[in-house]
C-alpha cells in the first residue's frame, strides 16, 4: 500500500498542468505516468471522487477537485460507475490540492493512488486550486496537458504546443471512445447499507437504454423502479430497439457535443419519439433529445459539474438539490412549440429539463440517480415507469 509522506519531508516536483494559453503549474504526480490532453473544468462536490472519476460523462476533461481532501477515504469496487467495464476511463486527469493520506474508511480496499495506477488516471496535487477554478470562472474552461514523470524533466515547449493545438470538445463525439460494444441485461437494484446491490427479480416492465456514456447507478435507479433493463450501444438503430418490444426507452448520459454524437443518434431518437413510446432521457440523452424535437445546443462558459445544484421543477413547484456534470445545455430561446421547458438551474437559469406536450417523453439535464449527490430527484425514475403504467392502463404510484 502506498503510504503518506513523512511531515516537514520536501516532495520533488514530478508533474505539470501545462494551459492552452502557455501557462505551466507545477505539482507532484499521482496516478499514471505519462501525458493526456483535455478540456479543464473543476467540480465542487465534497464527496463521491470515485463515481466522479469514472463518470463517463467525463471522456475527455480533465478535472480539478475544489474540495481540498481528495482520497482520504480510499477507493472500493462498489463505487465504479462506468457501465463499459471494457473502458478504463474516459477521464483524463485529475488536479488535486492537498496530498492524498493514508485511507481512513471501513469500505476502503485500495489506496487511491494505486487505483489512479490502475485506471490509467494521470493527477496532480499540491495545486492552488482555489485560484485555478477562478481562472475557469473568469475565462472559460481552457484546453491543457496534464503530464506526470518521476523524474520532474519535461519538454515545456511540447506540452505547450499540444495543449494549444487540441481542437477541445466541440465538435467532439467521444460517445464511442465509452459506449458497449454489445448489448447485454442489467437487474442488479441501488445499494443498501448493510445489504450491497440487490437483484430485480420480478420486473413489471421492459425499458431500453441506449448507452451514450452509461452510468450504472443510473441502470441500478431503473431496476429498483421495477424494470428488466437491457443496454444497447449508442449505435444501435431505433427498428433494432423496437423489435425487442420495450415499454419504454431510456437515453443515457454521456460526454462530448450533442451536435457531433446527434449526427448519427438524432434521426434515431426522432423515430423512437414517433413509435409512442415512453421516452425519457438524462444529460447527453437530454440534449439529442431536444435536437430531436428542433431545438439548438451551445457550449457553456464554465460548464456545471457538482453535486449542489439548485434545479427548479415547475411540475411539481418545488426546488431540489440535483448532481450535475455537464459542459453544453439545450438553448432555451429555441424550444419549439408543443416542448415545454419542465426544469430550470438556479444558479444561470439554463435549461434543465423538457417534455413533449401530449407525448410520453421527457428529459432532465442533470443526474437524478446522482451518485455522488443528493436523492432528491430519484422520483424521476417512478415518473418514467408511472408513463409506461398509464400506456398500460394500469393505477400510477407515487413519486414521493
């Protein structure tokens, strides 16, 4: 096991975080050795790093922890959320600011720089954090290199012409890079303390998710709200979907421009809207879906990645508390008529959620499975199955 430093010990250098616009900051390396390229955003949740750093949402980003104490908890095997277990991260990079201790946790069974190691996650801590996420607040969400070298010797020229010349995320779909390559099924349910995952043994429904970057808790969410899942890669064509006769379809999460993975997966999406079946989307899924129904998408200045984001929802009149990972929105100003927008962020006012008028379909942008984050939207996965019950005719439940 790797230990902590002993105090007052000087640590060398071994790492940079190397900006688009020339800037070099010095660090110690963790994780992986070697160099990566992406697109630098910073998340403000204080707990929940492993489901952060295996969030495929993240493929391509490199992410800075503005919470001071990352790994002191350690690492599990309960914790991964990458539903392609064939993918090792889509994450590139993580920026740290205080040295990672020795774990203190009952459910810790591995350091986290051994499991950075084994991930192939390259970090940096020792970093002003606090003054990197200002720069992101002020400027955007710059492009970079994050590089790790024992022996603290870099070509500072090199790593500064290939942050400036990465094209960055627009335009970008890196759906492929963490979808399935085949489908398969999913009934394990959400954790329970003292119990682990549990198995859906009497699904009632059959629901579709199409894995643009899936995450499993979202698969666990569905299983407990009654649901036989089977996951399909991003590619598959809706005549390939509705010949497994599904109640519903679930459009995943995922990271990447919704623009460029939507050039293949809109005219799809737009076909499983025609069918009349219950449709519900999150993240990613949120965004095509909206390309699908005539709205635009845009870049975001500084994204929203965190777990303490104040979402309004007009269905019910209630504010809740949401997880949220995402670096484009769906434009408000282009909703067409018969979209109504269902959600809104409290903290910019973008877009947060949709639904077709008259159809069964809707979407949210953030993470209502959340994982890291509050529970507070779980009613979300009742509201899906409760659209599949009223195709049925059968009674609806509760979402709360």
């Amino acid at each position: 096991m790797t230990s902590t430093p002993a105090p007052w010990t000087e640590t060398p250098d071994t790492a940079r975080l190397v900006l688009d616009d020339g800037t070099v900051i010095s660090g110690v390396g963790l994780g992986a050795t070697g160099s990566a390229v992406g697109e630098v955003c910073f998340n403000t949740a204080m707990t929940g790093y492993q489901e952060i750093l295996t969030d495929p949402s993240y493929a391509g980003q490199i992410i800075t922890f503005t919470f001071p104490h990352i790994g002191n908890i350690g690492t599990n095997s309960e914790d991964t959320e990458t539903s392609n277990l064939a993918a090792r991260s889509g994450v590139r990079g993580a920026v740290l600011r205080a040295e990672i201790t020795d774990p203190s946790n009952y459910r810790a069974a591995a350091h986290f720089d051994a499991w950075l190691k084994q991930r192939g996650i390259i970090a940096i801590t020792g970093i002003d954090t606090r003054a990197l996420t200002a720069r992101i607040r002020e400027k955007g969400m710059p492009n970079a290199v994050i590089a790790h070298d024992p022996s603290g010797t870099f070509d500072l020229d090199k790593l500064k012409a290939e942050a400036k010349a990465w094209p960055g995320l627009l335009g970008l779909d890196l759906v492929p890079d963490v979808t399935s390559g085949q489908s398969y099924t999913w009934d394990e349910t959400r954790w329970v303390w003292g119990e682990g995952y549990g198995r859906n043994e009497n699904p009632e429904f059959h629901v579709v998710a199409v894995d643009y970057g899936l995450k499993r808790n979202i698969l666990r969410c569905l299983a407990s709200a009654g649901c036989k899942v089977t996951v399909v890669p991003a590619t598959t064509k809706a005549e390939d979907i509705l010949e497994r006769k599904p109640d519903g379809v679930f459009l995943s999460n995922g990271p990447g421009d919704p623009a460029a993975t939507g050039e293949y997966a809109v005219p799809e999406i737009r076909k499983l809207v025609d069918s009349g079946l219950p449709l519900f989307g999150i993240c990613l899924g949120h965004q095509m879906l909206g390309l699908a129904l005539g709205a635009k998408t845009r870049k975001m200045h500084q994204g929203h990645h965190g777990a303490n984001h104040p979402v309004k929802d007009f269905t019910t009149e209630k504010v809740e508390i949401t997880s949220m990972n995402h670096g484009f929105t769906v434009d408000r100003e282009t909703l067409p008529k018969g979209v109504v927008e269902t959600h809104v962020s409290l903290f910019d006012g973008t877009n947060c959620g949709l639904e077709l008028e008259g159809r069964p379909v809707f979407s949210v942008q953030y993470h209502p499975e959340a994982s890291p984050g509050p529970q507070d939207s779980h009613y979300l996965f009742t509201r899906f199955v409760n659209k599949m019950r009223e195709r049925r005719g059968a009674p609806v439940k509760s979402e709360r």
